[in-house]
C-alpha cells in the first residue's frame, strides 16, 4: 500500500509542479512585455476606461496578461496541488478534468497558445486518481 501511495504522491507533486511552472512562466514572459505599462497602473490609468471595457487600452491589455491573468492562480493551484502531494493526498479527479477542460477551451478561443500544456498535470493527476488494483 505505500508503494502505491508513493507513487501516487510522487505524480501529485510532479502535477503540482508543472502547473505552478506554467503559471510562473506565464507571469514572467508577460511581465517582461508590460514594464513599460506599469507607471499607467500604479498611477490609476486603468480606472475608469473611456471606452469602458469594450476597447481595451494597451496599458489595460497588459494588466489583464500579467496581474489580471490566469498565471498568479494556475501558480497558487500548482503549489496547492504540490502541497497535497506532499502530504499523501490526491485531489479529485474533476480538479484535473476542469483543468483540462479550460485549456481545451482556451486552445480552441485563442490560437496559437500555450492552453493546451495545461493537460500534461492533468493527465498525471488522472494517472494519480485511478485507485490501485
């Protein structure tokens, strides 16, 4: 039984870990594209659009691929998941096809991009969630 727990544990972390990857690296890439647009953000730039939120300024658009994006949540999820793994848990099989599902989604909205990546932690949380024989 702890041989199948390890091995169970082990996936988990390494699930973790990929998806905090992405999530920091999604974080990192954007930011260095946006520097030039944070002075707009700490100085209220984004408050209040003329255009509301239909015409997006680049400054706003910058915003939403850094700080506002998925990347600071994917990153809390994957050290989360890391976490349980550690601790012998394995999260729920929907955690994994949620994850999955929202990549799919986001590969079949917005090409070309990195959503589909998201399905390797979750094939390896699945692999982690199929009880042992």
């Amino acid at each position: 039984m702890d041989i199948a727990v390890t091995s169970q544990s082990r996936k988990v972390v390494l699930a973790g870990r990929i998806t905090a990857f992405l999530g920091a690296l999604h974080l990192v890439i954007c930011a260095v594209f946006s520097l030039s647009y944070v002075s707009g953000w700490v100085s209220g730039g984004l408050w209040f659009p003329a255009n509301g939120l239909s015409a997006l300024s680049p400054a706003a658009g910058a915003f939403w691929l850094t700080v506002g994006s998925f990347g600071l949540p994917l990153l809390t999820l994957g050290l989360l998941i890391s976490w349980l793994g550690k601790r012998n848990v394995v999260p729920p099989a929907f955690v994994a096809w949620l994850l999955g599902g929202w990549g799919t989604v986001g590969a079949l909205a917005f090409e070309p991009s990195p959503f589909l990546l998201i399905w390797a932690p979750a094939v390896v949380l699945l692999l982690a969630a199929r009880r042992p024989a």
